[in-house]
C-alpha cells in the first residue's frame, strides 16, 4: 500500500475510530474498509492512478447470508454490511487491523491544520483598527496601524469596513471615517484603491440594506463627501452607474448622490456639514469655548482645572484669544481680576501660553479699545493699570511698550485717507456680500477715486471673505476677476496679495486655517486669469525667503500643478463660480445656438442678463465669434452690436473676448483655416463700432 501521509481535523479522527471499531466486529473481511471507499468518496492524490471512470455506485450490498441489503443513503450501511463508509476528503488511511497493515506506513503525526486565509486575517485586523480610531479619533494612530499591517492589495476591504462600519452608527463615527479616507489618500491608500473600495460598497448595498434601513442615502452622502473631498472622481459615478444593474441598491445610491446632493447649491458646504460639520474646530466653536471655560474658572477659582481645558483645547497657535478674553472679562467682573491675573501668570510659567501669544493676546485688546470702551467706559484706564502688573510681574514681555507702526502698509503723510478709505472699503465690501452686486461695488470704487489704494482694498476684500463663510470666498474670487477686467491692474492685484502674504502671521490670529486659504485665494487668482504663473515668482521674491507667506505661495504653486488642479480649485469654495461657469459656458453655447437659428436678438440679450455674470461676458464674445467663423453667418455681430449698446457688455469684457480668440488663433486655425482672416475682419469691424480699447488696438498693430 501506498504511504499517504496526510493531516485529520479532530472531527476525522474520531470517526477513523468509529470506522476501526466497526471493522473490528467484522475482522473476516479479507479486505479493509478502506479497500471498498467508492469512488465518489476518495479523491485520487496528486501522485496516485485516477480509477476507472464510469464506475456506477450503487447504495446496495449483498449480506453473507446471499439477501440484497439497501444500503442508507448517506453510506450507513444495515445489518451484514460494513456500515457506513469513511469520508476522508480525498486521504486514504491506515487500518492497524488490516492483515496487511505495516507500521512503517504510519505518519509522523497526525494533526488537524486549517489554512488561514490571508484576505480573512487582514478583514480581522482591520476591525480593531476601526474601533480603535472610533474611540480615540487618532488619525495618525490608524494611518500608522494600517501601514503596519501590510497587505495594502487588500485596502478596498479596509474601505468597505471602514464605511459599512460607520454607516451603523452615530453621525460622529460617520464624520470621523470620512475625515480618515481623506487623510489616507494618496499617502496610503490609492485613488484606484478607494474608487474600488466603494464599488465593492455598492455591489453590497442591497445587503447592507438588510441591517440599515436608511442605507441607500447614507452610503449616498458617503460617496457625495468622497467627490467633495477629491478623493473619489466624478467619473466614478458614471462608471459605476453603467456597470451596476438597474434595479440594485448601488444604483439607487448613485442616483441619490447625483441628484440630492452632489447637483444642490452649495453641495460641498452641504455635503461637508451633514454629520455636524468637519472635524477642523472652527473659530467660533473655539471662542465660544474659551469664554465657557473662562466663566466657569471666575465661578469655581479653579486654575489647575482651567489650564487643563485650555490645553485640551489644542489650539495653542490660538492662546492669543485666550488671554484677550481673559482681560476683558477682568474689566467686565472687577472682583474677577486677581483671579484672571493669577490664571494667566500660571498659564505662562508653565509655558501653557507663550510670551508672543501673551503679547499678541494684550495687542489685540489693546487695539479695540476703542470699541470696547462703549460698553466697558472706563477700559482704556483699566488695561492701562493691568499692563505695569503683568510685566512687573514676570509674564508680559517689557517690549509691550514699545511703541509699534500701525501695520505696515503706509505710513506718511496719506495716513488720514488711508485711514477713511478702508472705512469705506469696508463698507462697500459688507454691502457686496449683502447683495452680491459687483456694477454697484465697481462703482462706489470708482466714485471714491483713490486707485492708488486699490492693493488695500483687495486686502481687505480677502481678509473680511476668510473669517466668514465659503459664499463669501466665492463671491471675494468673482469679484476678484470683475476688478481686474474693469479696473484693477496686474500690478495692483500682485501688490494686494503681497501686503496679504506679509500680514499672514496677523491674519492667523483670527483664521484659524489662513494659510490654507490664502494659498487656495491665490491659486484661484491664477485658474482664473487674474494672475499669471510667473506671477506668483513675482510675489515671492518681494517676500522674506523662510516667512509663512512665502510658504503659501509655494502651496499656491504646488495646488496649481496637481492632476485636475483648475476643476479642483474652481470648486474650492463649494461650487460657486467652480459649478456656474461650466453651467454658464453651457448655457452660453445653447442661447448663441438658438439666436444663429434664427431667434431674437431682444431675446438672446435677455438671457445673456439673465445669466447674472457679468464678469464673465468675455466668453459670450468669445464664442459668438468662433461660431460666426465656424458657421460663416456673420449675425453673430449684430448680437454684440446689440449688447454693447444697451451696455449688456462692457468695452473691457468685449476686448477681453478678443483677446481670448486672438491668443488662441494658432489652435483655432487647426479646425477653420480661415480663422485669421475672419478675425481680421471682425477686429476691424469692432475697431468701427468702438467696441475695443486702444491698448488692443496697440498691440494688435504691434503684432501684425
């Protein structure tokens, strides 16, 4: 007999023993049961003869007695039979019973082994993993766990678990795994990886809507927050509809996202805000939290305890505002000043809040003194007698006294009217961001006729868009584009930027994330034409080399160069002019189509208003024009005839327009071989009607 030496699970043991048993009662049989395993039950080894094929099995044995005994069905045999036969998946064993048995046949050992799955061990893994992340909310505890445990083919199951976890649970959780994909993408799970990652999700949807009745919108707003983190493509949608049936869950879930969240006003901020809003503290939670731990301090006089909470806050970049409020609540609650002197002497011998947070914090109050002394009368006097206490006491730096510029950007003659013109820069931009309208806001410019502070007011319009919310961004970059259409100059936008870059570290002060958002300011600027690339060379090197402005405009750069960076960054601000300019351009496309057709001009001008971006009607001459060349129908110019009448659009927008062809003639003669010709003649057609500025009539003549 052949040696075959093979490994048995307990449970084959003990019916190997049972079998030996039974074959005892039966030790006549000049055969081994094992001799008589059909071939149904016995798999051939590897280096084993297959048997004959087509051997019938039959469940019928004859007895000794002569009589035809059925067999049970599952091998049981009944009375004069073997009894039931030995199912050893594929192994024949030895019988120490057998008259031919040998004990050099015998195995080693014989063991039960189980082959572990390597895909099952890492889904184990990962759970622990999530649940760790749930209950600490330690983003580079998981990032690190994850990357120790290897098998990064297996990470879209990470994903799927990490989801299908989250979705049984609290907005928190859900918050918190989406804020984790984020920061694992790219860096330890690829953007192929998480596309499959939620396929594998959607192919399991309709289980998952066994167990979570609201499944489908849930896994939904997963993948809209997964779009509006750009960690998840657009296209992924559209792939994914395409390949899931019809009638699945998963196809129900990208119908949703599509058209509940990701096609809303607004989406991203929506979409962002769903779970409680992001994890990034914002500065209003984190001042509200300061007063609280503030009052709570004055009414228990407990500064272990305050200290504690102050740094648990985690914003130590934002211990400023601590000692700010502090101070005034002292001026507010007189018999709370010891304590609120004591708390922050502590506060800096521990090193909890650091000499230039204390004078940053002492800074800033003393500059609204002014403002709080309408409510508090005597607060300029007050902060006068609390400053000699600090410093004699050790925790505010002697240089507080020194006197200080006011902030850098002018200082002669012309303070007085810089001092008025940002009063009413301020209150031209407070009225934009009530009414969104950009003429009015070009106008009251125009009227206050001080152009030469016009890098201020581009300062101001971004300092007072960052400490509010994402439609106020938006609205800051689309005007952005108006001024420099209508009467910015290149020069004034990169010196606007400059003085922002110089003043970060002050805007830091009250934006808690400023660099971030400068940096996406000024890579917008670029995306839409307001700045050129070599621009942002320009403004760098009129900025110390190792400054934090400097490093913005190096993220600048670097958001620029990302695979997709102009759909990314148009969108930065959730949608906004990022959504409205491909719907725009689209609407633009259709009108001027339907007008060529044989439509109104009356008509086509009122949906070119209707559109509501004005700032944007260089692309409605652009495109009138290369239809006009493309469909060799010249009423297109009747068109812009007609809306640079009735001042639809502007002498800027419509030299803008033909700039844009004119820079894009050599591509566009690619498709029509006559495009210079006709731009020729439309130039001078326009040069008749007076609808461009000099200085392209300039350059033109330079050119040809």
């Amino acid at each position: 007999m052949a040696s075959n030496e093979g490994f048995l699970t307990n449970e084959q043991r003990e019916t190997l023993k049972m079998a030996t048993q039974n074959a005892e009662g039966l030790s006549s049989s000049p055969k081994s049961p094992t001799s008589l395993l059909s071939e149904h039950h016995i798999k051939v080894p590897v280096s084993g003869k297959a048997p004959t094929a087509g051997i019938a099995v039959r469940h019928v044995r004859r007895s000794h007695s002569g009589k035809f005994v059925r067999v049970k069905k599952d091998g049981a045999g009944g009375k004069g039979t073997w009894g039931k036969l030995l199912d050893t998946d594929g192994e024949s064993h030895i019988d120490r019973n057998d008259p031919n048995y040998d004990s050099g046949e015998e195995p080693y050992q014989l063991v039960g082994s189980t082959i572990s799955d390597p895909l099952d061990e890492y889904k184990k893994a990962v759970v622990s993993i999530i649940e760790e992340y749930f209950s600490t909310g330690d983003v580079e505890l998981a990032a690190s766990d994850l990357r120790e445990l290897g098998s990064n083919e297996y990470h879209p199951y990470f994903i799927k678990r990490l989801v299908s976890m989250a979705m049984d649970r609290h907005d928190k959780e859900k918050e918190m795994a989406s804020v984790l994909l984020s920061a694992l993408y790219a860096d330890v799970i690829s953007s192929a990886q998480i596309s499959q990652g939620f396929f594998i999700l959607l192919e399991s949807a309709d289980d998952l809507a066994v167990d979570i009745l609201d499944a489908v919108d849930v896994l939904a707003l997963f993948i809209a927050r997964a779009v509006v983190d750009d960690i998840l493509p657009p296209a992924f949608l559209t792939r994914a509809k395409k390949t899931l049936p019809e009638s699945s869950k998963g196809h129900q879930v990208i119908q949703t996202a599509e058209k509940s969240y990701l096609s809303a006003p607004h989406h991203a901020e929506l979409v962002e805000r769903r779970w409680g809003g992001s994890t990034h503290i914002t500065v209003e939670e984190v001042k509200k939290k300061i007063a609280d731990l503030l009052r709570e301090y004055v009414e228990s006089g407990d500064a272990f305890e305050a200290c504690r909470c102050i740094r648990e806050l985690g914003v130590s970049f934002f211990h400023h505002e601590v000692v700010k409020r502090a101070l005034v609540l002292a001026m507010e609650i007189r018999t709370a000043e010891p304590l609120i002197l004591k708390l922050l002497k502590e506060a800096a011998e521990e090193g909890l809040i650091s000499s230039s947070q204390m004078l940053k914090g002492f800074a800033r109050l003393a500059e609204s003194l002014d403002d709080l002394a309408l409510d508090i009368p005597s607060a300029k006097t007050l902060f006068e007698l609390l400053v000699p206490k600090a410093i004699s006491q050790g925790w505010l730096d002697a240089s507080f006294l020194k006197p200080a510029g006011e902030d850098g950007e002018v200082h002669n003659e012309d303070d007085e009217k810089v001092r008025r013109f940002k009063e009413e820069a301020v209150a031209i931009i407070h009225e934009y961001f009530l009414s969104d309208d950009i003429p009015e806001l070009i106008r009251s410019l125009e009227d206050l006729g001080m152009p030469k502070f016009n890098p201020i007011f581009l300062k101001k319009l971004i300092t007072l868009a960052m400490d509010r919310k994402n439609r106020e961004k938006e609205m800051a970059s689309v005007l952005l584009s108006s001024l420099h259409i209508e009467i910015f100059s290149t020069e004034d936008i990169v010196n606007g930027f400059v003085m922002l870059l110089e003043s970060a570290e002050d805007t830091a002060l009250d934006v808690l994330d400023a660099s971030n958002e400068l940096a996406l300011f000024l890579a917008r600027a670029v995306i839409d034409d307001v700045l050129a690339p070599l621009n942002l060379e320009e403004i760098g090197s009129k900025l110390p080399p190792n400054c934090s402005g400097s490093e913005t405009v190096h993220m600048a750069r670097s958001l620029i160069a990302a695979r997709h960076a102009g759909e990314r960054i148009l969108r930065c601000w959730g949608g906004g002019t990022g959504w409205a300019v491909e719907d725009a351009k689209d609407k633009i496309m259709k009108l001027l189509e339907e007008y060529e057709s044989g439509g109104d001009v009356g008509e086509a001008c009122q949906c070119i208003r209707d559109l509501g971006m004005p700032f944007f009607n260089h692309e409605v001459v652009k495109k009138a024009l290369v239809m006009a060349m493309e469909k060799k129908n010249d009423r297109m110019l009747d068109l812009l005839q007609e809306c640079f009448c009735e001042g639809l659009i502007t002498i800027n927008q419509m030299t803008k327009g033909f700039g844009r062809i004119k820079d894009g003639l050599d591509d566009l003669a690619l498709d029509i071989p006559n495009a210079e010709e006709k731009f020729s003649f439309y130039v001078e057609y326009a040069r008749k009607m007076g609808w461009l500025l000099a200085s392209f009539e300039s350059s033109a003549a330079t050119d040809s």
